[in-house]
C-alpha cells in the first residue's frame, strides 16, 4: 500500500515473533483499505468519533472470520462485504441536512 503500512505489517510480524508465534505480514490491499477508511468515516460521521479506529478493527475481523468460513475472501469480497455494513450505516444514520 506505501512505505508506512508495509513498515506497519513489519512490526507487527517482529512483535509476533517475540511472542513466539510466526506470521504473515498482514497485507492492506487498496480497495479495503479505501473501504475501511469510508467506513471509519461514517462511524465518525453517526455515532461518535472515537468509534472510528473500532469499527475499522471490527471490519478486519469481521474479514478473517469470513476467510476462515471459507467464504470469499478476496480482496474485492472483502472491499464488499466492508462496503455493504457502512452502506446500512449510512441509511440508518443518514447525514443531517445542512
């Protein structure tokens, strides 16, 4: 994705490691990753700003669980799975008009 995310997944691989586990470094791909970002915005934007990083760590787990299911779990699935819940977030909690 760019040059602070891949240090990112780095990390979080060494700190696995101290932990005595071996991972994958975890991958953002750009579509669920622009996903996420819009879903954070609309947590932000209709219920409180600081469920934003939350809800982006719900959709991630939400992803794995779906991967481990074994239902689709492409990045393109998973940018729509992510799209679909933030879609109904947005139809219940529509934007004040202005």
């Amino acid at each position: 994705m760019n040059a602070f995310f891949d240090e990112l997944a780095e990390r979080f691989v060494r700190a696995a490691g101290r932990r005595g586990a071996a991972v994958q470094a975890p991958a953002l791909e750009p579509a669920v990753a622009q996903e996420i970002l819009e879903l954070a915005r609309v947590a932000a934007h209709t219920q409180e700003r600081r469920f934003a990083p939350l809800a982006s760590f719900m959709a991630g787990v939400a992803a794995e669980r779906l991967r481990r299911s074994g239902g689709p779990s492409s990045a393109d699935a998973v940018a729509e799975l992510i799209r679909e819940v933030r879609n109904e977030l947005e139809e219940a909690h529509p934007p004040a008009a202005v």
